[in-house]
C-alpha cells in the first residue's frame, strides 16, 4: 500500500470512529494494566464482567498483594487461564512496589519485565495510559494489517514495525484502537463485512463480501 493510500484508509477509519478507545475499562494505569494482562486469550467483555469485582477491592499493587493470589482467582475464574492470570498479577503487583515504588512505569522494556506482560500488553499500556505512539498487534489488527495489504507481515512484530513505519504520524496515536475496532466489528475474521466497510476499494483482499447478507422473509412454516 502506498502512503497516500495509507493516509486516506487512516482518514476514513477516523471519520467513521473519531473518538478510539480501548473498550477494556479501568480507572488509573494499574487497573488497565492488569486489565489488558487478564485479556490475554479471553475477550475484553468477560475481562470487563470480572474486573468490576476485583478493582472495588484491589485498585493499587499494595491492595492487590494484600488480597493475595486466592483473592484474585477466586474475582477472576469466569476469564480463561484464571489461575496463571492470579499469580501473574500478584507478581507483578510485588515487582511494581518493589522496583518502581508502587506506580506502573511508563517505559515499554520495564513493563515486559513483568510477569505476564509481552511485548503486545506493554504497547497497550504505553498507547493507553500513557499516550503513547504505540501499536500493540492482536489477532485483530494482524488481520486487517495482512488482509488490506496495509502492513502485511508473518508475525505480529513484523505487522508492527510496518505499520509504525507507514501510519502517517497524525495518526500514531489513535492507530492501535483505530485498526482494533475495525477488526473487531467490520473486518471480522470468518465474514468480514465489506459491504460496509469505508476503507473497501483501498483493500487488497480477494475475497471480498459486498452483497449484505438477506434478511429472512416471510412467515415460518407452522
């Protein structure tokens, strides 16, 4: 994709989405960050119906170290791999008192040294809560990354760096919860839905879908 291309795909998917968040809900960088660590391999709605539960009670790493790791699984067993999750945020909870005097850092190599923070959650908590020029690479943006040819790559840090390299610097900022959403609702992996998609004749998938799916009619047979 050339530039001017990627100047306007980017132009359109702010027009139809000005105001990209993360829909992970959190109040202060430490609920995000233990929110965007609980996420991993589950969907931000059963992370958001859990958190609610544990951040009343543990919304500092003083107060979740305090609650313990039983504490945490037993606010967290509804999200996959609850267990591993619990112990990973007590650790990093003591590692954040710790080293870093009880705040999250705001350094992208210091939060992958914590337990359970790759290279994709530390870019989510840089763009995030810090307001950072990041863009943490998820199945979601892979995707659209490979599928419009925007920043085609064969892993996600390969995706990343590409898109670092092309996303005008207008659009840094935004572009990680720009091109997320869009995967997430419009360019959905199985039936992506073209038809109403404001970036399709920039997109260089083959198989595009731009007849909308029929309604059902008529009465059901009694």
């Amino acid at each position: 994709m050339t530039p001017e291309d990627a100047q306007e795909l980017y132009r359109r998917l702010a027009e139809a989405t000005p105001a990209p968040r993360t829909e992970l809900e959190y109040e202060s960088p430490f609920t995000l960050l233990v929110a965007v660590v609980l996420s991993a391999q589950a969907t931000d709605v059963s992370v958001n119906a859990a958190t609610p539960a544990l951040f009343a009670v543990a919304p500092t790493p003083a107060a979740m170290i305090e609650l313990g790791e039983e504490g945490v699984r037993e606010r967290i067993r509804t999200i996959g791999l609850f267990n591993t999750k619990a112990k990973n945020v007590i650790l990093l909870s003591e590692a954040l008192l710790r080293d870093h005097g009880g705040e999250v850092p705001a350094d992208r190599d210091a939060l992958q040294k914590l337990a359970g923070v790759g290279r994709k959650t530390a870019n989510v908590v840089m763009n995030v809560a810090f307001e950072a020029d990041a863009i943490a690479v998820d199945t979601h943006i892979f995707r659209v990354g490979n599928r419009t040819a925007l920043a085609p790559g064969r892993d996600p840090l390969a995706v990343e760096l590409a898109l670092m390299k092309l996303t005008p610097p207008a659009y840094l900022r935004d572009a990680h919860n720009l091109l997320l959403l869009h995967g997430r609702y419009v360019c959905k992996a199985r039936a992506p839905e073209c038809w109403r998609c404001p970036i399709v004749d920039l997109c260089a998938y083959p198989d595009k879908r731009l007849d909308p799916p029929r309604a059902a009619t008529g009465r059901a047979a009694r």
